[in-house]
C-alpha cells in the first residue's frame, strides 16, 4: 500500500479571502482533511484501525498564491515517527508548482483509554 495520499482540489468562492486568494486558514483545514482520508483509506491495515490521530504541532510556509478556479493538487505522507510522534507532510501544488509546504506531528490516541499510544518505529513498513 502506497504511503503517498493524493486528491485534488477546484478552489471555489468559499475558499476565498476578501485578498481574493485562497484563505490562509482554508489550507489549515484542507491539512486536517487530508490526513484524516489518508487514516481513513488505510487504517483497516494497521493493528490501530480504531484509534484516532490528534494534531499537536503544525508548520505551514505559504510559497504562492492560489486563486478561484485553480485546481490544487494535495500530497500528504507520513514520515518516520520521532517517539509518541508521527510526523506528516502536506504539499499543495497548483500547475505543478509548490504553493503550500506543511509539517505536522500528530500522536495516535488510543480510543478505549484516550491515552496516547507511543507507536514502533518501523510500523510504516508494515503498511
């Protein structure tokens, strides 16, 4: 199973600022999104397909600006875990040109004791 999640995106009205550009905030959202469709799309394989992932640090550099109309392009994918943390890149990318460069860390709760559930370093492999 590929690591690399895609889906693209038509930027519409409710994406815009009063700057007429893609809203800063919408790009945080889309962040979220992603992540929980790429969880979605590949939990069933994990030994965690209950637990949920919760957002506790977050990086974005706004490179370029995206406007009504355009199609976005949006790439996520896990890196390799920094202990309890799992490191995640979201990459926006509009007529094939970076836009948007996110890095997130989120940590795995366990559902049943909402604790955070420190994962194996290499259960990326098993995917």
């Amino acid at each position: 199973m590929s690591l690399i999640f895609k889906k693209q995106i038509r930027v519409t009205e409710d994406h815009i600022d009063q700057n007429n550009h893609v809203n800063n905030v919408q790009y945080v959202k889309w962040v979220e999104e992603i992540a929980g469709e790429h969880w979605d799309f590949v939990k069933h394989v994990t030994e965690y397909p209950e637990d949920i992932w919760m957002l506790v640090d977050h990086h974005i550099q706004y490179k370029k600006q995206v406007y009504l109309d355009d199609i976005i392009t949006i790439k996520t994918y896990p890196q390799t875990p920094d202990g309890a943390k799992q490191p995640r890149k979201v990459e926006f990318y509009c007529n094939d040109k970076l836009v948007v460069d996110s890095l997130t860390l989120w940590v795995l709760i366990d559902v049943k004791t909402r604790r955070i559930k420190r994962l194996e370093n290499d259960w990326l492999e098993k995917l």
